[in-house]
C-alpha cells in the first residue's frame, strides 16, 4: 500500500495532530482525510503551505 499526498503531508509536520493544530481543526478530521485519501477542496492551499505538498498532489482532480 502506498502513502497518499496527505499522509505525506502528516509526516511532514510530525503526525496527524501536528497538522491538525495548524490548521485548527481536530485530529479526527485530519484522521478520516488521511483514511480516505480525500482532502477538501477548502483545505489544500493551507495544507500546501504548512507542508510542502503540491495542491496538485493533494487534489489532482482540482490542480492540474
């Protein structure tokens, strides 16, 4: 199995409640992105800009 863009994402920063804190939001929403490999459309550019991965990786069905 391979790791999804938001997965990446996650490591980047330190774990799934690292980027939940950047984001304020809650782990548990950070947790069922990572599950689902599906990011909302709002939440690229900010995950983009704390981590590192591309809006395109994110969402390439949005970023091409």
């Amino acid at each position: 199995m391979s790791i999804t863009p938001i997965q990446r994402a996650a490591a980047a920063v330190g774990g799934q409640s690292a980027l939940a804190k950047l984001l304020k939001c809650t782990p548990q929403t950070v947790q069922k992105w990572c599950a689902t490999g599906r990011v909302p459309a709002e939440r690229v550019l900010g995950i983009e800009l704390f981590t590192g991965v591309s809006k395109e990786d994110l969402r390439p069905d949005l970023y091409k």
